[in-house]
C-alpha cells in the first residue's frame, strides 16, 4: 500500500481516456468531492493543477498511458502516485462510469489505500520499450512457426496449401532476420550499461536477459528486502495466516518477465560448472530433492545473487575459481 503519511492540500485522482478525462479532488478540510469531466486535454489539466494552491498529491492508474501522463504531470503536484488497478477494489463495485471512477479513487487516495506501482525518468525505463518490442516479435515468431507446423500435419498437397506454405516460410524468415536484429542491439546496449553487464556476469544470464531484469528492475532499492524481491519475481508463494492459524500459501502479483529470465538463466546455469550447478547437484544427490525442486532452488538463488549484485554494483566471482 501507499499509505499517504504525509498531509497534502489537495488530493486528486485522475481517470483519463483518449477523447475524455474525468478528475476528482478533495481536501485535507474536507470529505467532500469535486469532480469534473471534460475532454482530454493534457495542457488544461496542466493548467488546472497550477492553479491549486497549496500541497498537492494525485493518482493514475497503471495503463498504457500511464508513463506518458507521469512524464507530463510530474511536475505540476508535489507527489505522483501511478497506482495498481488490480488492487482498487472499490472501483468494481456499484455502477461504472469515468466520473465515478476519478471519485472512488480520490477517496482511496485520501485513505492511503493506493497501491503504488513503479515509474521513474531514468534511462533504463527506456529498455523497457526494446523489450516490449522484442517479445512481440518472438511472439508473432512462435506463431508463424506452429501454424506451420499445423498446415504441414494437414496439408493433402494441394497447390493452395503451398501457396501458404510459401508465405509462412518468407514471414518466418523475416522473423528470424528481426530477431536477429533486437538481439545485437541487446549487446550493443548491455556494452554500454555498467547495470547490464553486472547481471550479464551471473550463470546462466546472457545479454537477452541481463536487458530485461534491468529493464524491469530499474531501482533494486524499492524492494526493501530480497524476500520482497523474490516475491516480486513470482518465485516464492505467500503465507495465508488467519487467527495464527495457517491456510496454506499463495501466488503473489508478479513480473513474468522476471520468471521467465531467472527460470532459463537456471536451465542455462545447471549445465555449466560454477557454484550454481554444483548446488544443483548437492540439491539433488544429498538432499534428495526432486529435480524441479532443485532447479527451482537454482532459480531463486540466481535470483537472490542478482539483487545482491544490483545493491552492491560489484560482478559475480566464482569463488572456486
């Protein structure tokens, strides 16, 4: 939770669409709410945070505009919350509409109960778009490929079948030629990032996955333990307690992305000889582990090393070597 500590004049919510905006505001005086809709226009809302007097908070919601409107808004309140929409409840309830929503969602952040999600202006928030770009790209590659495979199961040998055959095979090309292309800029840009060639030091993570942690990461230090961390990568389950009695556990909101590079950094890491295989193996032959367990084990502790090496700025050493 962003739980709002400190007192603010105003505090404004905003729920903005492409051709309407609708915001809401309340005072620290008051628990009323005002809200007003109108057209989007980024230079009038500017405007009318200008000219409220006074401390200033607001909240978005994350969307696909949400960087936009924290680049163009940040400067205009003394806080700026881009809150997690999955966590507004409230927003669900009762009727719907754009005004409805900027006012439930001023009055959870006058309560404090906006959950923040990050955004920044440093540059490495930049990476995020190559690898946005990179995974559609492998995406639409995947797909060419299965659909082949599906039409070279089914084909009966007809000239219309090989006309799409052809076309799938020039699309895959093209593909693999794109491909090829996002992945040497990934190098040229992990050569010009200390951060990058950091996290490229580690078993198992090469220059693909190095981008992509720190591109997501950006700031290791708003994670304020490597627990937290872990959970935030989708490889540790929460604990449900209730009454000091245990319901088991469950799956936290986490970054796929993460997963995904940690899981094949271990995959990658297991075949080597480095500390990280040797682990592996010590997992599996002394402690009997199953092997998924154990290549679990892996992935968290790359995980693990990972955040330590963000913290520290130092590269990986095999101590053994």
């Amino acid at each position: 939770m962003s739980n709002v500590k400190e007192q603010y004049d105003h505090y404004v919510a905003l729920d903005w669409a492409e051709s309407n905006m609708a915001v809401a505001r309340m005072t620290k005086k008051s628990d009323e709410v005002k809200v007003f809709e109108q057209p989007s226009d980024i230079k009038e809302l500017q405007l009318y945070l200008s000219r409220l007097e006074g401390r200033k908070i607001m909240t978005i919601e994350e969307t696909t505009t949400s960087q936009w409107l924290y680049t163009e808004l940040f400067g205009w309140v003394d806080k700026l919350i881009v809150c997690d929409p999955y966590r507004n409840k409230l927003l669900s309830e009762g009727a719907k509409t754009d005004k409805i929503d900027a006012i439930k969602l001023v009055q959870l952040l006058r309560s404090g109960l906006v959950k923040e999600v990050y955004h920044s202006f440093d540059e490495n928030i930049k990476l995020r778009n190559i690898v946005s770009g990179y995974d559609d790209v492998v995406k639409a590659g995947v797909r060419l490929k299965n659909q082949k495979k599906a039409l070279l199961r089914s084909r009966a040998g007809n000239s219309m079948s090989q006309f799409v055959l052809d076309d799938l095979d020039g699309s895959i090309k093209n593909y693999e030629t794109t491909k090829e292309k996002y992945e040497q800029e990934f190098k040229t840009l992990g050569k010009k990032n200390p951060a990058i060639q950091l996290q490229r030091s580690l078993p198992g993570i090469d220059w693909i996955g190095a981008v992509k942690i720190v591109a997501r990461v950006v700031e290791p230090k708003r994670f304020c333990d490597k627990g937290h961390y872990l959970s935030y990568c989708g490889l540790i389950k929460l604990d449900r307690i209730s009454g000091g009695r245990s319901y088991g556990k469950k799956k936290s909101r986490y970054s796929r992305v993460l997963k995904c590079v940690y899981k094949t950094a271990a995959q990658a890491a297991i075949r080597g000889d480095n500390p990280l295989s040797r682990y592996y193996r010590y997992l599996l032959e002394e402690k009997k582990h199953p092997e998924h367990q154990a290549r679990h084990a892996v992935a968290r502790r790359i995980a693990v090393l990972s955040y330590g090496i963000f913290k520290g700025g130092e590269k990986y050493r095999d101590s053994k070597k």
